[in-house]
C-alpha cells in the first residue's frame, strides 16, 4: 500500500503565495522607498509556513530550522530581498522532509 504525501494541495497554495512574496520583494527592494516591506513580509510569510508545517505534521529539527534561520538572515540584510528565499526554504524543507521519510531512521545502540 502506497503511504499517503504529507503535502498536497495545501503546499501549492503556500508555495504560489510564497512567489508572489518573493516576486513582490524585488519589486519593493527596487524602489528603495518600500525596501522596508520585505523584512515585514518575509517574517510573516515564516510564521505562515510554520505553522502550516506544524499542522500538516512536518517535524523541524535542526537542518529545516537551519533552513529558516539562514532564509530570515538573508532577508533582514539590505537587498536580500531580491533573492527568492522563502520559495527556496518552501521548497528546500519539503525535499528534506520527502528524503526523510523514504530513508528509515537509523536504529542508535545503547
């Protein structure tokens, strides 16, 4: 029996606002009036993706809180915002996640 993805239509819907993030933080970044959306954006559209991993099941240990940490980073340094980030973390944590569930965890000895 085929076991059941964890994400479905619910990450697409994320990952299409997660574009439109992005794509709306070079344009904000460009006109250097509004570059101070970007930060407010990126923490927002975070805690979004955060929760919706939590609710969906999505265990965050220390390499997909990396993953965060380094995307929130990146998009608090002055024109960051151009790079797509939170669609790369989107993206980077449901490959982790995918990798991790088709590899059984390694049993640790006593």
């Amino acid at each position: 029996m085929k076991k059941q993805n964890k994400f479905g239509v619910g990450f697409y819907i994320i990952l299409v606002f997660a574009i439109i993030k992005d794509i709306s933080d070079v344009l904000f970044v460009l006109t250097v009036a509004l570059a101070w959306i970007p930060p407010i954006t990126g923490i927002i559209m975070n805690i979004v993706i955060g929760f919706y991993f939590f609710f969906i099941g999505v265990s965050l240990n220390r390499r997909k809180l990396a993953t965060f940490g380094a995307s929130f980073i990146i998009e608090m340094i002055p024109f960051g915002g151009i790079l797509p980030m939170t669609t790369i973390n989107l993206v980077a944590i449901r490959m982790m996640e995918n990798v991790s569930e088709k590899i059984p965890a390694v049993p640790t000895s006593k």
